[in-house]
C-alpha cells in the first residue's frame, strides 16, 4: 500500500543527487579576478597575451590563483581584493588602450563542477554591489538624423527621377525643397509620395518660388523615437559585454529613459568609458605614390594595417573623407568569393549613391577602409576597386571567423541612434552588498529554524520528515536558480523566505489528514495513503491560483518585481515536488514495509476530545 516502485525512488533519489550538486557551488563563494579584453578587431586573445599577462604579474611579484584563456578574454584569480586592484592597475598601464582590464568575479568551484556548468546563481546590483546609470535619450537629436537622412533620400531620388530642384534645406525637423515652376513641384511631389513613404507634404509659394516642405508623420516620429531607444539599449548590451558583467541589467524605463545595472562593476569611470563608446569606419582612398616613396603628403594621414603573417604595416591615405558609418544601415560576418571571411555592409540610399559615384570614378585605384575605435584608427581593409559598385560591398582583410563577427557587430551596433546623457548615477559599495546577503541569509535561517521547532514539537516523526522535505525544497529552489544562471536580488530572497513558509503549509495539511483518519479509526497504513491522496487536491488548487498571481507578476512587472516573481513561481514548483513526492518517498521507507504497524509518531491526534471534555 504505502511502496514506491523502485524507479520513483530512482527519480527522486537523481533529483535530489542533481539538486544537491548544482546547489553546491554557492557555497563556495568567489574569487576577485580581473579580465582582459581586446578592443580592436585585430587582436588576439592567444598563448602570446596569456604569456604576457603571466610575465607581467612575475614581474611585479604579484601572485595569481589560476588563469583562465577564453575565446575573447582572459580571466586571472586572485587571494584577495587587494592584491586583484595592484594587478588591474599593472596589466592596464603595460596593455594600455589596446585591451579593457576589468574587475570581476569568479567561482571558486572546483574546476570539475564549471565543466558541467554547474555555476552560482548570478547576484544583482543590490547584493554585489556594482554601480547604476539612469540615461536620456535625446529625442530631438534622433529626429535631427531621421530629417537629415530624408533630405539625403529625397536629393537622390530627384536626381534619379531627373526632376530639376533649387534646393534643398533642412528647419527643424521638416525638410523644404524649392522649385522653379508649380508643374515640376507637382511632378516632384507625386514621386516623393510613392517612393518615400511616411511623410507628410505642404505647398507654398515665395517670391515666385515654389516650395514642398515635408514633415514627419505622427506614428513615422514614434517609430523613429522607438527605434532609439531600442538601438541604443542593444548599443548599450554589446558594449557592457566588454566589462565582463555577469548579469548586467539594461532596460528601457519610460518613453526616453534607459536604466543600466553593472553589478560588480566598482570603477564608474570605467564604466562611463564602455558605455560611451563609439565605433565607426571611414571609407578613403589610398595615395598610391605616397605609399610606393613611403613619403605622406601635405593632405594624407597614416595608418597601420594587419598583414597576413601578422606583422603591421603602414598605409597612406588621402586626408578626405569619402564616406563615413553612418551611413551602414546593416553589417554581418559572411565569406567572399573565395571563402575568407568577411564583413558585408549595407549603406542608405544616399551612401550607396556616394560609393556608385567613388567607384565608378577611380575603376583599378586602391580604396582603404578605416576602423576607428576609442579615437584610434586602423586599415582593415586595402582594396583595389575592380568595379562599379553602391549600396552593398564587403569589407575583406586578414580576419578570422570570429573576427569578423567583432567586426559586424562594432559597425551594425557600435554608434548610438540618438545621443544620451546620464541623469541619475550611483554606486552600491560591495560591503553593503554583503549585509544584504548577511541580512537576507540570517532572516532565512531564523524562518527555517522556528518552521522545524514547531514542526518537530507538533507533528514529532512526521515533523522531522517534512523539515527534511523543506530541506530539499530549499536546495532544488537555489540549484534550479543557479541552473537558469537567473539573478537573485533582494526580493528574490524575500520569495525564498515567503516560499518556505507557503512549502510548509502543503506538509501541514497532509499531516493532519493523516490524524484525521487515525482519529476515524483508519489503520495507520491507510491512514498514510488517505492522508497523502486527500491532501493532493487541495494542496494542487492552492498552489495554481498561487502560481497564477505569480505568473501574472512577471508578465506585467519589471525589475525587481519581475525577479520576485521568477524565485516565487520556481518555489511553488519545487515545493509541490518535495511536500509531496520526497516526503512520502520518506514516509513509505520508513513506515511501508511494516506489516503490523501499530501507531504513527504524528502527535497527539485525541486532542479535540480532551478539549471537547474540558468544555462539557
């Protein structure tokens, strides 16, 4: 009656197992490390960086606990922040601008458990500590852009169409075109409607001009706010990846805010530093008789360019700009004719017209493609234009693979849509990070401890096996956490201790079911089974209209009320799992090979009569 058939004891016995060993790196804690980074697209993360970094550290006498070379970084282990802050401060000063050394964390897990991933749970800003930007974006400047690449559009469209303008002039947001005669601007102005949609057209007259001023439609201006705010947070996320933050959080808060959490990040100066970077690329032309003599000219400028064997050469180019990034409205890794990596580039309609006219121009001429990065240029690219081309090249140099990933997403993601500026900053000090932890860890522990008095005292055996079963609960919560690497702040600590007492509540009510049918006169065998079955109702619907509420705080919450509801709904799952099916597995090896069982340690079940007496 009361025996699991060998494979559910197999299935919880592994959940447990699995439980126990994706909990336990959490205990373990995390050594201050730095990280190394490049920043340019042509440097390695290789056995040259990793020796280097290694004789800098024995240079200086500082002793590491262990490096770690990953495809685009290198992490160094430390005994203590001290020593992680000397070490930040050397690598910096001999790498210089070239690489980002930033401070981080790593597990001190044994190495056996990161190889099956089983790593700590990530800690928000409010028990890290790390620091916090509330960031504008200036709306007016991405509607200036939006204006001044319609002018763009509708001067080429005009030239394409040959319909003959006077001017063309941006005020404000609008952009004014003006005609000499009322049947060209009626021309121009039905081939603005059909090619360029999304604008709105006025006519006037002046001094016997004619003129169309078109002006942003109201849903165009949303989109165009919008799509901001969207780029600049994926602008925002692809530079904080260079910080080396574990979780960083980067959401949109209002119609033009952006809230950026760096937990772990101490150096706020740093951190400016990354967020604010720019990444473009300058298309020029290559003075071909300064390079042959070696000689630059009054209107050239130098750069180096990667050769294959890896040695830098330099390249001369002429001062004049032939087309700038922003211009590129898409980038992406792909391989060229003969299967190299490289980058395709796609440009607006007035860049592609600037590269059909450049390259029409200079057939059999050497074109050189600048990436600026930080302020520093390099030539990635040194071309000779064998034709015509516009709104579509590829840009093909020494890369690898992954190189050209790096490239891609510098030029699709490296510039903002609209300018930005910090309104709000702060730093929450690792100290106080670790009394939160201190504090939310004790107000856990001290529920926990009065849960297993009181269950210890009133239901005695049975007591002992559903502290056991909350035990078990507890460590699934944490391993499920740490296995979905979610983020556990503050209110995810308050879900754990409220996801005690509410587990609890279910090993209750199978406890007093049993009694109840022990006070029927049911023998105890049956009692067990009834208790357990009849519970399972009610213990179900309580927990779905629980987990609903829950659901529903994730779907319409954000921050930390979106964190409290993850821990809350993953809690509810785990304590289903553990009330009933590792208690009863419990129960059933305890008490379900005894034949003649007389009584069950539950307590006292005769309570209500003596009650019932006392009254009487």
């Amino acid at each position: 009656m009361n025996r699991y058939p060998l494979w559910k004891y197999l299935l919880v016995g592994f959940a447990v197992a699995i439980g126990i060993l994706y909990a336990a790196p959490n205990i373990f804690g995390e050594a201050p490390a730095v990280q190394i980074s490049p920043v340019r697209a042509g440097l390695q993360v290789d056995a040259a960086l990793s020796k280097r970094v290694t004789d800098l550290l024995a240079s200086d006498k500082i002793q590491d606990q262990g490096l770690i070379v990953e495809p685009n970084s290198i992490k160094v282990r430390f005994a203590n922040p001290d020593i992680q802050l000397r070490a930040k401060d050397l690598l910096q000063k001999d790498l210089g601008e070239d690489y980002v050394v930033a401070l981080n964390l790593l597990s001190n897990a044994p190495s056996w458990m990161q190889a099956i991933n089983a790593l700590p749970m990530y800690l928000g800003l409010d028990l890290r500590g790390g620091v916090h930007f509330l960031m504008q974006v200036d709306m007016n400047g991405a509607l200036n852009k939006a204006a001044d690449r319609y002018a763009g559009d509708i001067r080429q469209l005009l030239r394409e169409k040959d319909i003959r303008y006077s001017g063309v002039s941006r005020e404000g947001h609008d952009v004014s075109v003006r005609f000499r005669d009322e049947a060209t601007r009626e021309q121009a102005s039905s081939v603005i409607d059909r090619n360029i949609p999304g604008l709105l057209q006025t006519t006037s007259e002046s001094g016997g001009d004619y003129f169309i001023t078109v002006s942003l439609k109201p849903e165009t201006k949303r989109h165009i706010e919008d799509f901001a705010v969207q780029q600049n947070i994926t602008t925002m996320r692809n530079r904080v990846n260079e910080l080396g933050v574990a979780e960083p959080i980067i959401q949109q808060a209002g119609a033009d805010r952006i809230v950026v959490q760096l937990p772990g990040v101490q150096d706020t100066a740093r951190a400016k530093d990354i967020l604010g970077r720019t990444a473009t690329l300058e298309v020029r032309m290559v003075d071909e008789d300064a390079n042959r003599t070696g000689q630059p000219g009054l209107g050239d400028q130098v750069f180096p360019e990667r050769q294959k064997d890896g040695s830098v050469t330099n390249v001369v180019v002429k001062k004049q700009v032939v087309l700038t990034g922003d211009r590129i409205v898409d980038a992406g890794p792909t391989f060229d004719q003969n299967q190299r990596p490289a980058v395709s580039v796609s440009l607006d309609s007035a860049g592609g017209r600037i590269m059909r006219d450049i390259t029409r121009e200079n057939i059999g001429k050497l074109m050189a493609i600048i990436l600026f990065d930080k302020g520093k240029g390099e030539a990635v690219s040194v071309a000779r234009i064998q034709g015509e081309f516009s709104n579509r090249f590829q840009i093909t140099g020494m890369f690898t693979a992954a190189e050209t990933t790096k490239l891609a997403l510098l030029l699709r993601a490296g510039s903002l849509a609209a300018p930005m500026e910090i309104v709000e900053e702060r730093t929450v000090g690792p100290s106080m990070g670790a009394e939160n932890i201190a504090k939310g860890w004790r107000s856990t522990m001290i529920g926990f401890s009065m849960i297993t008095v009181f269950m210890i005292v009133y239901y005695v055996v049975f007591g002992v096996v559903s502290v056991v079963a909350l035990a078990v609960n507890l460590v699934l919560l944490v391993a499920l956490l740490s296995m979905l690497q979610a983020t556990l702040t503050l209110p995810g600590i308050a879900a754990i201790a409220l996801t005690l007492g509410m587990a609890i509540d279910a090993n209750v009510l199978i406890n007093e079911r049993i009694r109840e049918e022990l006070r029927n006169g049911t023998t105890p065998q049956a009692a067990i089974a009834a208790g357990y079955e009849r519970a399972w109702g009610t213990i179900l619907d309580s927990n779905i209209t629980t987990l609903i509420a829950g659901i529903a705080l994730f779907m319409f919450g954000s921050g930390p009320i979106r964190g409290f509801a993850v821990v809350h709904c993953l809690g509810i799952l785990t304590s289903m799992f553990s009330a009933v099916l590792v208690s009863r597995s419990i129960v059933n090896l305890l008490y379900g090979s005894r034949r003649r069982l007389e009584s069950l340690p539950i307590g006292n079940t005769d309570w209500h009569k003596r009650g019932a007496s006392a009254a009487a």
